[in-house]
C-alpha cells in the first residue's frame, strides 16, 4: 500500500540539509527562559549536560551529549553525503555502509524524544 510516486533525491536532500541546519540553532538558542522575581535565567541544550556533569554523574552527561548533540550533526552529515553521491551519479563502493550507518545512528541520534521528555517534565 506504499506509495512511491512524488519521492525524489532532490527531495530527500533539501529535508536532509534542513534539518542539519536547523540542528545549529536548536543547539545554540535558549531553549527555556525563566523570569521569576526580576531574575532572568536562560537555558540552552548543553547547560543541561554541563549541569548533569555538575551534579556527578559524568558517564550520563557524555551519553547525553552524544545522544543531543554529536550523533544527530553526524547522522544528517552522512545521509547528506549519501544523498549528494546519489544526486551526482557516483555510486562508490563505501555509500551503501555509510547510509546504513546512518539509519544506525538514526536510533541514538534522540533529540526529539529529549526534547518531549523535556516537554512532559
């Protein structure tokens, strides 16, 4: 019941390089903004790591800051990558195992579900 018609490279290529561009900003902007009392706090993604690392619990922040961080800039990195040798008609013996990696990564790479997880706390 698929339905394949409408899908193209080009397509998957501009979602793919979007989302890897939005990633810079959903990183480096305030992610909450707290104004209690006249004190202003803003918080962004990785001062929740820095305050994970804070409170002792190094293993869980690197963890962290794979998950948030690294794995979601690697994964969109790698599937552009594919997607641009695909767009090119160049098909190198190495692209097959760079975009299973990259749906590997696809697992780990769990910004969204922080982010809900964020949402519901």
């Amino acid at each position: 019941m698929e339905r394949t018609s409408g899908r193209s490279i080009n397509a998957a290529m501009a979602m793919t390089l979007s989302a890897l561009f939005l990633l810079i900003p959903a990183n480096f902007l305030p992610l909450l903004s707290v104004d209690i009392f006249g004190v202003h706090h803003q918080s962004v993604l990785a001062s929740g790591i820095w305050g994970v690392a804070a409170q002792g619990w190094p293993v869980v922040a690197v963890i962290l800051a794979l998950e948030l961080l690294i794995l979601p800039f690697l994964r969109f990195s790698t599937l552009a990558v594919v997607l641009l040798q695909l767009d090119t008609g160049h098909y190198p013996s190495w692209l097959g195992r760079m975009f299973r990696w990259s749906e590997w990564l696809d697992q780990w790479a769990m910004l969204d579900v922080f982010l809900i997880g964020f949402g519901i706390g």
